[in-house]
C-alpha cells in the first residue's frame, strides 16, 4: 500500500466526515461508558456523531487550520489538521482520524510525522497533540508516545448539576 499526503480539498469533504466517525465510534462509546450520563448527554445534547461531523466540517474549512489527507493508493485513509500558535511557538495537531479499514498500517504514523515536519518548518519549537486518557484513546496514546511525545498529566473533573442526578 502507498500512502500519500496531500492537502485537503473539498472533493474529500464527505470522505473524511465518514472516516471520522468510523474511527471515533469506539473512543465516545469508551468515553461514554466512563461519564455520567448526564455528562455526556450535556456534551453531546443531539448525537455525538452530529457533533463531530459538524466539527470536522468546521475544521476543513477554518482559515486558521491547516488540513492534510492520506490517501491509500486513492481511498481517503485519514487526515490531520494543524493549528499554529506563533506566540508560543507550539503547533497542535487539533484534530486527526484514520479509517478503521487503515489502522495500524503506518497512516496515523506518517500523518503525524508529516504534521511535525511540517510544523518545524514553519518555525514551530514544540508539537502539542490532546487525546484522552479512557481506554478508547488508548491506541492514540502509543501512538504518540512511539513517535516520541511526552504525556502531561491533566486530571479534569466533571460534576452533573441537575438535581435529579
């Protein structure tokens, strides 16, 4: 298989939203699992698949990300999108997805290999990347921790209001 980056055009616009949920249905079905109900349902108040389908809609269009698409031979496979805080110096892989079909070929790996080369040359002196710490992240944490990023511990705390909770 080859796989090839090339910057995200709207023709991949459908593709990508579909790869998306696919490879997020196991990371909100764990995140799910370890919120209260109530929680999760305050995140995600219509479907959680309808959120992030917005959410990467907005991303491949926002003018402040830069987005790129892995293509296996010429099947959309994954993608990567990039924020830039020049201020600080930091590049942030805001937002990354590969195909079920795809995982643990080497995508996710070069996706975010290309995303730090990338970053370097645009000045950056750091590459930030978030994930989750649930089981369902857990794939992401290797393979970021492979590539040579170090984890900062976060401990964020949630708390239902509703009375009835």
């Amino acid at each position: 298989m080859t796989v090839r980056i090339e910057p995200y055009a709207a023709e991949y616009h459908d593709a990508v939203i579909d790869l998306s949920l696919r490879a997020w249905a196991p990371v909100f079905a764990s995140m799910e699992a370890m919120l209260h109900p109530l929680v999760f349902a305050n995140f995600y108040p219509v479907s959680w698949r309808e959120s992030q389908s917005q959410a990467v809609s907005a991303v491949c269009a926002a003018e402040d990300t830069h987005v790129w698409v892995a293509l296996a031979d010429a099947t959309p496979a994954g993608f990567v999108a990039v924020k830039l805080h020049p201020a600080d110096r930091i590049g942030e892989v805001y937002m990354i997805a590969v195909d079920p079909d795809f995982q643990r070929t080497g995508v996710a790996s070069a996706l975010m290999s290309f995303a730090v080369d990338w970053m370097t040359e645009a000045g950056m002196a750091v590459a930030m990347v978030e994930t989750g710490g649930d089981p369902g992240h857990a794939p992401a944490r290797r393979t970021y921790e492979s590539l040579g990023f170090g984890q900062f511990p976060v401990a964020r705390y949630y708390k239902p209001l509703a009375a009835d909770a």
